[in-house]
C-alpha cells in the first residue's frame, strides 16, 4: 500500500509539472508580439512590462536591436540600431527615455540619448543629448549635439559644436561653434565664431566673430563683418554695410546706403533715424 501511495504521489507531481510546462509555454507564445511587423518576447503581457525584441506598441521597459515599423512606446525604450535600407519608422512616437546609438522616429519626447543622433524624425521635444547630431522638422526644448542640429524649425535651448541649420526658423538661444543658419528667420540670442546667416530677418541678439549676413535685423547685432540689408537697432563690427539704417553703426568703417552723399561711408560711428 505505501509503494502504490508513493507511485501515486510521484505521478501527481509529474502531471502537475507537465501542466505547468504547457501552461508557460502558453504564456510565453501568446506573449509574442507578432503584430504591425513586431517579433517580441514580452513579459508578463503582450504591451506591458518588459519587452525584447522588435514589439510595435508596448508599455514599459523595451529592448531592440533593430526598429522596423514600430507604432508606440511609452516608457524606456533601448535601440542599437535602424533598419534604414528596409523599413523606417514614420508613425513611430516615443514618450518617456529613448536611448540609441541611431534613431528613427515620428516624434520622440520628453528626453533622448543618441549615441550617434536621431534622424528623419517629425518632432523631437523635451531634453536630447546626441555624439553628432539631430535631424527633425521640428526640434523643441534642449538639445545638445557633438557636431550639428538641422530642422525646418528649431526652438529653445540648442548648443553645437559646429554648426545648427534650420530652413524655416530658429527662436530662442543657439550657440553653435562654426555657424548659425536659416533660410527664414532667426529671433531670440544666436552666438557663433565663424558666421551667422538669417536670409530673412534677425530679430533680438546675434554674436559672431566672423561674418553676418540678414535681410533684416532688429536688436543688437556685433560680427567681425556685417553685411545686412536694413538695419533697425544698433550693429557692432570691424565693418558695416547696410543699405537701409535706421539705428546706429559703430565699427572702423559703416557704410549706411540711405545717408546722404559725403555721409554714407564713415569711421568709427554712423547713424540715420527716419
């Protein structure tokens, strides 16, 4: 009677065992996230907790090697790599810490570390730190960059190395080492050795050691050489040429192309007021 007893027991505990085993490996396949292009290992659910692998929506802690079609996370995601040859990501969106050495994304937000920089991107926003650079439509809030910023628009607090380029805009601080660019305006505090380039107006304070060149400015401007259509405010450099001043000119020569003849090239101070 004991020896069937034991038997019995062992055979219980096998068959819980057995039981258990299939019941995890249930878990683990409906825990795959197959969906929208995703291959993920997800624990403990399909969205939530801690995913590996390329999951296209997930709520948690994410790890990837490579993004390909992703959707949302919201959380802390980890990505080596993008699959710029095959797949983009262009309805992507980030919230929380994204954490890459390239990344691609429709819209990453509130924080962002690139090893290497984000790129293609519609919006990156909150604070981003990159090793080279950050490439988005609109880049918003601060972001630091080894090398480069470019964008449609750029707002806030930037700083590079070399130099920052937006074809629309740049508002509020930028400091770059090489030179700050716009194909549209530039409005707020822009600083850099080598030039500062605003095709339309320049607004607040422009700082460069180099060459300045603007349709127009409004504010305080001071560059080794300013060269700038019209003129509103004060301008400080080695020279300055405008051909409309309305303001003041202080350099070694100001040419103001609207004073009256014998007026228009003059040493250390130039003016005209309407």
């Amino acid at each position: 009677m004991l020896a069937q007893y034991l038997n019995f027991a062992a055979m219980k505990k096998l068959l819980v065992l057995i039981l258990a085993a299939f019941y995890l490996l249930n878990s683990n396949i409906r825990a795959q996230d197959t969906g929208s292009g995703g291959k993920a290992l997800n624990i403990p659910l399909r969205k939530y907790g801690l995913s590996f692998g390329n999951s296209a929506e997930f709520n948690g802690i994410r790890f990837n090697y490579a993004d390909s079609y992703v959707q949302r996370i919201n959380g802390i995601n980890f990505t080596l790599w993008t699959k710029f040859k095959t797949a983009l990501n262009p309805d992507a969106v980030v919230n929380g810490l994204s954490v890459g050495t390239i990344v691609n994304a429709k819209k990453i937000r509130p924080l962002g570390v690139f090893l290497v920089g984000a790129a293609g991107c519609e919006s990156v926003s909150g604070l981003s730190l990159a090793g080279i650079g950050i490439a988005s439509s609109k880049l918003n809030g601060i972001s630091v960059c080894g090398l480069m910023l470019g964008g449609d628009v750029i707002n806030g607090l930037t700083v590079s190395s070399l130099f920052s380029n937006a074809s629309r805009a740049v508002n509020g601080l930028n400091v770059s080492g090489l030179a700050v660019m716009s194909e549209g305006d530039i409005n707020g505090l822009a600083a850099a050795i080598a030039g500062i380039y605003g095709k339309e107006t320049i607004r607040g304070c422009t700082l460069t050691a180099g060459y300045l060149q603007a349709g127009t400015t409004f504010g305080l401007t001071v560059a080794g050489y300013a060269r700038i259509y019209e003129v509103h405010g004060l301008t400080i450099a080695l020279v300055n040429k405008t051909t409309e001043l309305h303001g003041v000119q202080l350099g070694l020569l100001n040419f103001a192309g609207n004073n009256r003849k014998g007026l228009r090239l003059m040493p250390l101070l130039n003016m005209h007021f309407n």
